[in-house]
C-alpha cells in the first residue's frame, strides 16, 4: 500500500525522467511537444536549452516564481515523510537512492524551473492553462506529455474529467502519451480500462520504473 494523497501536489521531475517516463529517444528537435501539467518540472528548461520545441500548460503558471517555490517547499517535506513511511513502495537504486536524495532531485528540478520562469513566460513556453479545455489551436503540437496527473490522481479526478481532458490532447496532439498508469498509492487507475476502450490507445513498456509495478506509460492515438 502505497501513499494517499488528498490533493494535487507540486512535484516536479527533471528532463532525463521525462525521457524514461515517454521513452522520447526517438523523439527528433522538430517535434511539436506540450508538457501538459507541467508543474515545476525542468522538462521544458532543459529541453529547451537542448534546441526541442516545447510548451507547458498548468494553472500553478499564474503565480510567481517565490510563491511557486513556497508552495514547493511547503508540499515536500509532508510528501517525503509519506513516501520515507512507504519506502518498500518504490525502486531505490544508483539514481535515486533514498528519500532524501529523491528530495534533493526534487528540489533542483523546482530551482532550474524556476530561473527558467520568467524567460518562458515571456516566450509562451510557460502557459497557464488547465485541463479539460485547453487554449491552443487544433493540431498545434506532434505529441502531448501527461506526467503524474491523469491517472496518477484517478482517486480524485472522475472518468468524465479523464475521457473529456484525453479528447481535448487529442485535438490539438496527434498522440498523448500519459505516464504512469497507477494511481499515487500504486494500484493499477480504476479509469485505465474505460480509457483503454474508448480511444486508439495501447500500454507501453519504457525504462523507468520509481513506483513499483510503474513502468508502463498509455499511448493513445487519434
Ligand atoms: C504532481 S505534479 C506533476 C508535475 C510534472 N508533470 C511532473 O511529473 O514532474 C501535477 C501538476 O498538475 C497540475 N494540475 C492540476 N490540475 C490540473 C489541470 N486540470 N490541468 C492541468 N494541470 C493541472 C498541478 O498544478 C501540478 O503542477
């Protein structure tokens, strides 16, 4: 039995998480890319200064960098004692190796995010945006990113929320791809099955696994 979480939290991964979590080695500079639930991941700095193309949506845009890093240190410390308190929960190994170095992970993640804020904003990379609308034109990106939103908080966000927001990725994304498939105390998301169904969608092995069982992203198709 893995953590409860009774809200949304701000919890941000790094780029090479990202590229494990969607297997995104094949994924070439020219690609469209939104990030969608971003949060203060440092995906799109990183990718960015890498030369991809890349879009961020969340509402937690339409505060400031010192309240976002409020937010971020405040939610934390509660988040590690929960995952500290299950640790057998989760793979530790060279990368991760405890829940004080996944804090330290976390935490420089959150910074290289928030020095990124400011320029993005000003670039539009940063959108403050949240789902199921979105304001982006139809086909406007090659892939949409979903991490540890959809699904992840399946105990909180109805299948109507589910199927209404994956239909609005796939307006304006050819593909979404959505990681992990468990919900945050690790059981397989009671929507994945009525997901599954209801889109061109097929589950994929990639090389990250962080909760145990959790190596399997969702890859639906329009
Ligand atoms: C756990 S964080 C994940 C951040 C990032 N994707 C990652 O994996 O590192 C979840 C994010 O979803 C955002 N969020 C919550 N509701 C949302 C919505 N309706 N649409 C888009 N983002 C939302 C939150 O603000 C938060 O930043």
């Amino acid at each position: 039995m893995g953590i409860q979480l009774k809200s949304i939290v701000p919890w941000g991964r790094n780029a090479e998480e990202y590229q494990r979590m969607f297997d995104l080695h094949l994924v070439d500079r020219s690609s469209k890319i939104l990030d969608c639930g971003g949060g203060p991941a440092s995906f799109n700095a990183e990718m960015t200064e890498q030369g991809y193309s890349i879009v961020s949506c969340d509402p937690l845009y339409q505060f400031s960098a010192a309240e976002i890093e409020q937010r971020v240190e405040a939610t934390w410390r509660s988040l590690l004692t929960k995952i500290e308190a299950n640790r057998s929960s989760y793979v530790w190994d060279d990368r991760i190796a405890s829940p004080q170095q996944l804090g330290q992970v976390r935490l420089a993640a959150m910074r290289r995010f928030i020095q990124d804020l400011s320029i993005g904003l000003s670039e539009n990379r940063y959108v403050v945006a949240e789902l199921p609308n979105l304001p982006f034109a139809d086909d406007r990106f090659d892939l949409a990113l979903c991490s540890h939103l959809l699904l992840t908080y399946s105990d909180l966000l109805p299948i109507e929320f589910h199927l209404q927001s994956i239909e609005e990725l796939l307006r304006i994304a050819k593909q979404v791809r959505i990681f992990p498939i468990l919900n945050a105390s690790g059981a397989r998301s009671i929507h994945l099955e009525t997901v599954l169904n209801s889109f061109r969608a097929k589950l994929q092995i990639v090389p990250y696994e962080f909760q145990i069982g959790g190596n399997q992203m969702l890859v639906i198709d329009r």
